[in-house]
C-alpha cells in the first residue's frame, strides 16, 4: 500500500472483517480453517460467514492434512513487467507441469473491494501473494495425485489473486477516508492490476509453444467472475482446442450496484481493448453480459457454473453491494435464465447449503446433488460429454413471479 502526500494516515484497521478475510481466504484456496476462529460479523450489514463456511470445511479438510505431499513439485514463476499486487507487492503465479496436451488454468478467489471501506477500512480482499497461497496443501481439482481426479496429469497454471477486482482490473484507484466532519485522515492507493497479472500467466502459455487439445479455466469465487472473458480468449489463441469454462461460486451476482462496482477497476476498459466487447457501455457490464458477449465471440467454449443456493460468502458480498436481505437462490435463478437467453448451452450444477466454493476441496469427490456426483459431472464437462443441469429443482421456486428477487438501496 502506498500513502499518498496529504494528512497523517491513521493504522488501517483490520477488525471485524480481518478474521472475515482470513477464513474466506482459507476457503478459496483450500486451505483448512482452524477451528479456533470466530465467526467475523462486518459492522452494519448483519452477517456472519464464519459458522457456516467451518462447519461445512474443516472436519474433512483436517480428515486430508495427514496424507503426503505431492509428489511433483511447483513452480513460482514471477510476475513481468507491469504485473502487481493491490498494495505495491509483487506478483507471482504458480506452474505444475504435466503433460502439455491438456491444460488447466485456475484463477484463484480472495475477495474484493472497491470503496474506502472495504479497501482501507474493513479490507475485504487479499493484497498479496503470501503464505495463503501454498501449492503444497492441494485439495479437490488441484489433489493432483488423485487417479480419480478429472485433471490428474494435466499441466496445471495456478494464478493467484492479489488485486481486489476480480481477475479484470487495470486501475490505479485512490480510496479517501474521512472522519465524521468529513475531513480527509488517510489517502491509500490501490492498484487494480488483476488484467495484467492473468495476461502475464497466460503469455507464460502462449511462450511455452503447446498446442493443447483441451483447455479449461476454473475461477473461484471472484476468479469465477472473469472466468468467460480468459476461456473466450484461449479459445482465440488455441483454436483446435476444446475450451471449458467452470465458474464456482459466484453465480448469485444479480444486483444493481455491480456495474458500478466493476466501472471502479475500469473493467469496461479491459473488456473494450477486446474486440469482442468492442463498444460496450460501462453500465451495462454485469456478471451475466460478461459471459454473453465471451460466448458471442467464442461459441465453442462450454460454459458451466457450480454454485450453493445459499451460499454465505456471496450473501456477505450482496450485502455489502446494497442488496437487503439477499436469496442467492433467487439472485442466481434470475442470473441463469437471462445468461441462457443468449447462451441456451449454459451448465450449472447448484447444491444445497451455504458452501462457498467446492472445487478446491475434498467435498468435490463426495458432493451429490439430485443424484449426480459433481466430480463425475465435471469429468464429462471437461471430456466433451452431454450433461444436464443439476440441482435446478433448489431454484425452481425463484422461477416463479413473485416480484423482484431482491430489494436495493
């Protein structure tokens, strides 16, 4: 972080929502909770993570930790030229090297912020690549070991997450806190570089001179946002290749404030340097246009989300975007059924409860829902096979009218 010329800063502070960026942190890179930590509850917007996502992690995740390290090893491969993270630290991504046909590209999650309150006040994203990301403590898609694993012998692109605007920033913003006079005490500049880190992972790709036959890009959580904007671009670059694109737990973004909070990392800006998104007006970026307009330019590519109906992460986020009382089963049926209007061919796999994020867990092998094993749903994505959607049953109810699925301010 970097303080700009002006009056005295004052300590960030880094409670409540400090143990709130812990846990989430844990959770999106499958790493365990400990137990020890209590639930954070942000002042104002009512809600407490921590409860739901401990009980729905740590007992297998624990159950996990005695079994041996992988028996390949990582590589960190620093960032180029003009990559970074939020507060001025460097930026790295992660490598493991398989076999050079079938790649998979893993856009870590780690929150989001965009106003002096969750950049510098209550900081609710991560702002560097630090002791969080550890290749050594793999579980669910990246439990490279695993025979059953859909990805077992893949070569493995890892990019971590340090700039709080979902993978598809490139500004430099400065966040004013002011006192209760409205006097200005702290000045903190933030650089929303995320564009620049992922693109530097994936010239990594493009340098190395494969020519893969399959592709798939996870994104967790706020990696699951620029998902369909990278997929559609491999798909550009690898044009033989079968493209997937996996969102996990991000589906529920339906809110009114989301083109403004995203206009924040001029995310437009990335976007329109695309000739895809050529012409898009910042107001009209949302989650569900992003992956429109990616499937216009790119239609092979198959698009898929997994997602919980009552994920408690994404209920903190809503909350925190203006959404009172959010149902991220109803935010999310709504979300689905406007993206299908222009990608009919949209998987989604939605599960019960408040879990955020699975891929990247040892749930991944033991989740069912409506019958179906998620592992096995996403080894016949991934190996070009029909699936149907699974869990739609949990968001039918959403689908009826009944007024709008959530109020704002």
């Amino acid at each position: 972080m970097s303080l700009l010329p002006g009056p005295e800063p004052r300590r960030r502070q880094r409670v409540p929502f400090a143990a709130a960026v812990t846990i989430m942190a844990a959770v999106f890179m499958g790493s365990a909770v400990p137990a020890r930590v209590v639930a954070a509850q942000g002042p104002d917007i009512g809600v407490s993570i921590g409860a739901s996502i401990l009980d729905s992690t740590s007992a297998s995740q624990r159950a996990d930790d005695s079994r041996s390290a992988p028996s390949i090893a990582w590589r960190q491969i620093p960032g180029g030229p003009g990559t970074g993270c939020a507060e001025g630290a460097p930026f790295s991504y992660f490598v493991h090297s398989g076999d050079p046909r079938r790649v998979l590209v893993v856009l870590d999650g780690g929150g989001a912020c965009w106003n002096p309150f969750t950049c510098v006040e209550h900081p609710t994203f991560t702002a560097a690549v630090d002791s969080t990301v550890d290749p050594g403590r793999l579980y669910g898609v990246l439990d490279l070991d695993r025979a059953d694993n859909p990805f077992h012998g893949f070569t493995v692109v890892r990019v971590p997450y340090c700039t709080g605007d979902v993978h598809l920033g490139r500004r430099d913003a400065v966040y004013q806190v002011t006192d209760s006079s409205g006097s200005v005490t702290q000045r903190v500049a933030i650089h929303h570089g995320g564009n620049a880190n992922v693109e530097d992972a994936l010239r990594w790709m493009y340098r190395s001179g494969s020519d893969p036959s399959v592709v798939v890009v996870v994104g967790l959580s706020a990696g699951a946002v620029a998902t369909p904007f990278y997929a559609a671009e491999l798909a550009r670059h690898f044009g033989r290749a079968r493209i997937v694109s996996l969102g996990d737990g991000a589906g529920g973004y339906h809110a009114g404030n989301v083109s403004r909070t995203l206009s924040a990392w001029n995310t437009a800006g990335v976007l329109r340097a695309d000739s895809w998104y050529r012409g898009m007006d910042s107001s009209h970026v949302t989650t569900e246009t992003i992956t429109a307009r990616a499937a216009r330019g790119a239609p092979r590519v198959r698009y898929a989300q997994v997602n919980a109906a009552e994920d408690s992460v994404q209920v903190m986020f809503l909350k925190l975007l203006g959404v009172k009382q959010p149902r991220v089963d109803s935010l999310m049926a709504v979300s689905f059924r406007e993206i299908r209007r222009s990608v009919p061919g949209l998987r989604t796999y939605t599960t019960p409860g408040p879990m955020h994020t699975v891929l990247t867990r040892p749930e991944f092998y033991t989740v069912r829902a409506g019958g179906v094993s998620l592992r096995d749903w996403v080894a016949a994505l991934v190996a070009g096979k029909p699936v149907q959607n699974v869990g739609d049953a949990l968001l039918q109810r959403a689908l009826q009218p009944r007024g709008s699925p959530g109020s704002h301010d």
